[in-house]
C-alpha cells in the first residue's frame, strides 16, 4: 500500500530554521521598539467566541462574510442577522484585545492601556503570494477612557513606521485619512451613495449588493470596473464635522512635526467597521497586489459596542510575511553557532564525553556532539557545519592520559586539556559566556 504523503495544509508555511533566525530577529527588533514606547505583551486564545468576531468586524465585512475559520464541531450558525455562536479562529488581533480589556477589567487599572501582540491570525482567504490562511501580526492597541488625541494616533502611527525602518524596509508609503466620528461615517456613507447612483450599474455583482449593505466596502473592490467607478469618486472631507476636521488637522500638522512622511488619501475607508476617525495603510510597491504591510487605526466606540465602558482606541497590525518579503534580500541573520563540537571516535570515550559535555552546557557554553563515533573526518566537518568556534577531540592516546585536545576552528590552533579543566578553558576563551 502506498502511504499517503501529507503537506501543510494550502494557505500555510512551516518556517523552517534557517527561516526562524529571521523570524526572531524581527521579533526582538519589534519587542526593543514597543518597549521603548511603553507597550506590554498581551497573548490571548487563538480562537474566540463567532459572535466577537461578526460584532466587531462587522457582518457585512468581507473577513466576516468570506473568511471566517469557524470550528465545525461547534455547530454554528453564521446566518446574517442572527446572534453567532459557536468559535472562530481569530481573523484579526483587535477584537480579541477588546474582549481581554472588558472582560479583566483592564480600564480599572491603568488610565491608558498600552498593549502589543505577535500572533498568527487565520483567515479564509483564496491563498496568494502574501495572502495566506494562517499569517502572522504584530500589532499594538491603545486603550483608555477619554485619551482620543491626535498626538497619540501620531505616535501610533510613527511607532509603526519605525518598526518597518527597523526591519530594514525603506521602500513603503504611508497613507492616512479620517472618517470622523460615527455620525460623520453616516454622512460619508450618505455621500458615496448619491455619487454612486447613477455609476453602480458598471459595478460588479457584489458591490451593487454592497451600495444597500456597507457602501464602504466598494471602494476596496478590486474588480476593475469598479476601480475605475472609485476613481472618479470626489471625497473631499466634506462629511466631517468641524471637529473632526480640527482632530484631523491636528494630527497632520503633528506627523509634519515629528518629520513624518504621509500622503492624505481620502478613498481610504478600511475592511473593517470598527474604525472612527483616523485610519491609515502603509504599503509597499515591491509586494504586488497584496501590498499593504500594515494597517491601522482608531476605534472610539468598540469597547463600549462590546459591552465595555466608554473607551477611545487606537491601534495597528503588520503582516510579518509581508515584511518578510519586502526586506531587502541582502540581510541576511546568521544561524546561531555552536561553541564547541564534541569529537568522539572511540566508542569507549562515549560515556565521559556524554558527561563532560552535559557539564559544559550547565556552565553555560553551547555545546553539541554527533553521538556517534563517525570517522574524525566527518565529525570535524559536522563541527565546521555547526559553525563551532572549536572543537574537542577525544583521541585514543591523550583520554588515557586523562587530556583532550581543543582546536581553535578559525585559527587552527590546538592545545591539549585537562579534561576537568575542560569548561574553565572553555570559559576563558568564551569572554560572551563568563
Ligand atoms: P488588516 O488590514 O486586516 O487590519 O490586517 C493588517 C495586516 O495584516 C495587513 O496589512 C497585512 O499585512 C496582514 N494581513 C492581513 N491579511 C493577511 C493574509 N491573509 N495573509 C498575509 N497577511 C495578511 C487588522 O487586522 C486590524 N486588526 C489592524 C488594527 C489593529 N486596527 C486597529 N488595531
């Protein structure tokens, strides 16, 4: 019989470990950055109550209508409309956020809560290049009872543009906008309907459905038609209130200030219904279609929707793929190395090469060995694959003396030890170990 030979499933990578120093270098750079900003980790469930996700998102979202994961055996109902039960796979780190904030009462404890997250979120997409079903965020919210300012959107905002310059990513383009408060939103939607009338004709089939349901949604369209229906939109801010206008105001001449690059686009709306006010995408042209790296914005009235007290929020997400993709490729993070490579060919030296070298790893020296007594030729070139900076020959004639020899790898130089002296050598020579 032949057996089945299984894959990660479409829409999902291994990331395997020469991938996985890249990874953690990311992740370092990003916890420095959030850290000198005053963001603490949150982690939270990757899956999550249906309804969380339907409320927040929206239901007539395209990640609520198209993209959910819903575990099957929860027996589901995901009818428009109706109360979702069930679980869903978190398509988006913000909700589940909110949900922790209400739930633990965070708004008790700090005036303004500064949270960061690293997760994968899953979300059931047509899988392609920097479109996948499980895909990783980092992403940051901000939360706390009247703390709506324009200084802190900006700082969301350059918090985000530094962490793309950390990563090595320069060629990106920050775009921002407002869609006021909720008041202001139904004036836009208002707005976009009457200069739709006449053009949604030319739309595609899930838009004309869209213009009655979440007129928003048309201008993420990507059918062509409807690009070009978009494009001779005239927006031109004339749905917000005078405060909303200031709010924004401000938030452009801070950015100006802080020597921030941006463009104002006003077709800028979000896939998502939850955002007020400012909103924002940074992407890169060298991605293709799928070109946003990140994407963000505030949230003012989702806490208090959620059932939470009143709240104002802001926040943002990157896609760690699509940073991936977009660093330059000469960056290179090189695979951690071993400090020194246990040689072993004599079988009756295993025992006390086992012992010594579990004794150099309790000191804190990285250590490794092949386990088998391999010819000292394949075990010195195993040593230089590992990258040791030496290695520890247990021949024959020097373990009867009680000795090894140890070999500087890059210089070539050897030295017999005493092998009880073995880790106080090994530390000497290590100064990053001591
Ligand atoms: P989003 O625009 O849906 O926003 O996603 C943010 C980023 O996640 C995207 O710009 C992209 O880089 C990445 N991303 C999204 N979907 C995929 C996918 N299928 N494959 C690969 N990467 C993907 C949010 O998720 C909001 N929660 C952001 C936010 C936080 N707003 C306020 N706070």
């Amino acid at each position: 019989m032949i057996s089945k030979k299984f894959s990660a499933p479409r829409g999902t990578a291994d990331i395997l470990p020469e991938e996985t120093v890249l990874w953690q270098s990311l992740e370092n750079q990003a916890r420095q950055q959030l850290s000198l900003y005053g963001y603490q980790e949150i982690r939270t469930p990757v899956f999550e109550e249906t309804g969380l996700f339907a409320r927040s998102i929206g239901q007539t979202s395209d990640v609520v209508q198209k993209q959910m994961l819903t575990l099957a055996s929860q027996n589901t109902t995901v009818d428009q409309g109706k109360e979702l039960s069930g679980l869903t796979l978190r398509p988006e780190g913000t909700a589940a956020v909110v949900r922790a904030y209400i739930e633990h009462r965070l708004d008790t404890k700090e005036s303004l809560t500064k949270l960061f997250y690293i997760s994968p979120m899953f979300r059931g997409e047509r899988p392609q290049k920097g479109r996948l079903r499980q895909f990783h965020q980092i992403g940051v919210e901000v939360l706390g009872p009247q703390t709506a300012s324009a200084y802190l959107d900006a700082e969301v905002i350059v918090l985000a543009v530094n962490l793309l310059n950390s990563f090595g990513i320069k060629d990106f383009q920050l775009k921002i906008n407002t869609l006021g408060t909720r008041e202001d939103k139904c004036n836009l939607a208002g707005i976009l309907r009457q200069q739709l009338t006449s053009e949604i004709k030319n739309c595609c089939p899930d838009c004309q459905q869209r213009y009655e349901r979440n007129v928003f949604r048309i201008l993420d369209c990507k059918n062509h038609s409807c690009k070009a229906v978009v494009a001779r939109l005239k927006l031109d801010g004339s749905h917000l209130s005078p405060a909303s206008q200031k709010y924004f105001q401000e938030l452009c001449d801070t950015l100006k200030l802080l020597n921030v690059t941006f463009t104002v686009d006003t077709k800028i709306v979000r896939g998502l219904d939850y955002y007020t006010h400012t909103v924002f995408e940074l992407t890169s042209p060298s991605l293709g279609s799928q070109d946003a790296l990140g994407a963000g914005g505030r949230y003012n009235n989702l806490v208090e929707d959620l059932g939470g007290p009143a709240a104002d929020a802001v926040g943002f997400a990157l896609g760690v793929e699509r940073m991936i993709l977009a660093r330059p490729e000469h960056q290179k993070v090189a695979m951690p190395a071993a400090d020194v490579f246990f040689i072993v060919p004599d079988e009756a030296n295993l025992n006390e090469a086992a012992r010594l070298l579990e004794e150099t790893r309790r000191a804190g020296i990285a250590g490794d060995m092949s386990y088998q007594t391999a010819s000292l030729k394949s075990q010195m070139r195993q040593a230089n694959k590992k990258g040791a900076a030496f290695a520890l020959i247990f021949g024959g004639d020097e373990f009867s003396r009680g000795t090894a020899t140890l070999k500087d790898m890059k210089e070539g130089e050897q030295q017999e030890v005493v092998l009880n002296q073995i880790v106080a050598t090994l530390l000497a020579k290590l100064p990053s170990r001591r």
